[in-house]
C-alpha cells in the first residue's frame, strides 16, 4: 500500500451544539506515502494539534474520516485498537506524562500494553533508549531525577519502543536548546531510518521544517493552505509572509536579491542551496 495515511474532508468541531462550538478543522483531505517525513506548520489555533489527534483515533472527526492502511480507523473496535498501535503519538511537552518509578518501566509501558513477551518488551526497551541516547545506568533511574532534556528522551523511546509504523510528533523540539533540539532531531532521523517509519511532526520553525521534512503542510484556520516539497511551498514564500508566517532566513535574503533585480528564484530555503545558486549567479560554476 502507498499511502500510509489518508485523510479524508476531515472537519472537527469541538462543543458541537453550544454557544462555545468552534471548528477547528475544516475539511482537511491528505495523503501520506510510507517512509515519508512531513512537517506540518501553521499559526497557533490554526488545527495543528486537533488534526493529528485525529491519526490514531484519539479524536472522531465531525465529518470525514482517516484510513490506516486503507482502512477506516471508526471501522470497528478492532480498528481503533489497530490504529492506537500503528500510529504513535508523542504530545507536547512529553515529559510530563512519565510516571513510573524507573525510567525501564516507562519505556516499557507502551509495549507492555501491546501484549508482547518479556523479552521482546526488554529488547524494544534496550534498542530505543539507545537511539535515544539514553545509556545503560539511566534506565533504573527514576525518571524524576533526569532534566528536562533527558526526560524528553524517555518520553521519545517509550513511543520508539512501541514500533508504530507513523510517528506523530507535535513539536517534539519545543522548549529545548539548541543542542537538545539537534538531538531530538538527529534521534527521530535514526529511529526513522532503522524501522522505516513514516514521521509527521507539527513545528512553529520553518528552519527546521525546512530542514528535516521532504514535505511541509501549512495550514491556516483549520485548512491546508500549501502542500509540497520545501521547494514548492517555499516559491509561494511572499505568501506565507503575507498571512503572517516566517520562512527560513536564506530565502528573505533570496526575495531582497530579487527585489534588487537578480536574476533568482525563491525556492531556496538551506544555506548549500543558496551558495550554489550564488556561485552560478556569479559564473564561478
Ligand atoms: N478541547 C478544545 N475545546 C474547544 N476548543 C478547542 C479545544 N482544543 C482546541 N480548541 C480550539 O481549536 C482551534 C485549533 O486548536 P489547535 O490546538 O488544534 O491548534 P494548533 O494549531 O495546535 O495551535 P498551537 O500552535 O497553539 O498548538 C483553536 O481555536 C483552539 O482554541
Ligand atoms: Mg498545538
């Protein structure tokens, strides 16, 4: 099967019948191919978090409806229960939901729960803390004892060690420093390329979007107002600044040489991008 995850004319309206109903979600429809790593990027209350809720049933749209492997998640209990594994959701700011003495035990939760066999529990365990960066003597640390940063990776090992087959992650990088951020980063990279995963994560940065995704999915008051490669969303950049959202800093310098008649396009968002197009612009290649 190509696609993973469809989305269907997805809306989803919180409080329906009351003076508080809002919709968040408006009508949304998508595709995600296996293996592939998307960003989905948008102003706050833009549905960001209500959409992916939507991926592993923990939310019933109002309207529409999500495939997983073709099927339709509200199939069935069977269904639902097939989506909860297939498709593992780390929220906002992780951390706070760990809750067992050790920080083994919270990895080995998620699994737990799966029905698997000690040993494969203990395998997963051992393997995701690894991409983590979590080592040996941490796992019989209560997790309390660990900074924020270290928790983070607990957090990401327990959904790690459940194998989905989709990640979603709603900004796995928020509230990190840089090198936290660059870890958190480099260990999804990891775990996305030893299992193959399909990896969608919800980021306010377009620099990271930029540079992590192959596909970036901008939304705007419960809609996808772009969808494409990096290349493409970014040539609409006068766009996504006009409705209020950034791009990365190489292509505003990308726009200004336009403005001043250079002969470029704006399809550029990484430093090595820009420097080629620079060199040729100069005839240096
Ligand atoms: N449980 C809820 N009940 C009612 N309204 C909600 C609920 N959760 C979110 N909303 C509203 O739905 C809209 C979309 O919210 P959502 O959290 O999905 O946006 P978001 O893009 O994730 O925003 P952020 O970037 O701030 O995380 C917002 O107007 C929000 O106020
Ligand atoms: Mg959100």
């Amino acid at each position: 099967m190509e696609n993973i995850l469809v989305v269907e004319n997805l809306s989803h309206i919180y409080s329906a019948g009351t003076p508080f109903e809002k919709k968040a979600v408006d009508g949304v429809s998508l595709s995600v191919r296996r293996g592939e790593i998307a960003a989905l990027i948008g102003h706050t209350g833009s549905g960001k978090s209500t959409l992916i809720q939507h991926f592993n049933g923990l939310l019933r749209p109002s309207e529409g409806r999500v495939l997983i492997n073709g099927e339709d998640i509200f199939e069935s209990k069977d269904t639902v229960r097939a989506a909860r594994f297939a498709v593992g959701l780390v929220f906002q700011y992780p951390e706070y939901q760990l809750f067992e003495e050790t920080v083994y035990k919270d990895i080995a939760f998620g699994p737990g729960n799966m029905g698997l066999d000690s040993a494969e529990i203990d395998r997963r365990v051992r393997e995701s803390a690894q991409i983590a960066g979590i080592a040996e003597d941490v796992l019989e640390k209560s997790p309390f004892e660990l900074s924020g940063g270290q928790k983070r990776r607990v957090a990401l090992a327990g959904i790690f060690a459940m194998e989905p087959e989709v990640l979603v992650l709603d900004e796995p990088m928020a509230g990190l420093d840089p090198a936290g951020r660059e870890d958190v980063f480099r260990f999804i990279k990891e775990y996305k390329e030893r299992h193959g995963t399909t990896v969608i994560f919800v980021t306010h940065s377009m620099e990271d979007a930029a540079r992590m995704a192959e596909r970036l999915i901008v939304m705007r008051g419960g809609s996808v107002m772009l969808d494409g490669t990096p290349a493409e969303v970014f040539a609409h950049a006068e766009e996504l600044i006009a409705s209020g959202l950034d791009v990365p800093q190489v292509t505003r310098v990308f726009m200004r040489l336009r403005e001043l008649g250079a002969p470029v396009d704006t399809a550029v968002y990484t430093v090595p991008q820009a420097a080629e197009l620079l060199l040729r612009l100069k005839g240096v290649r």
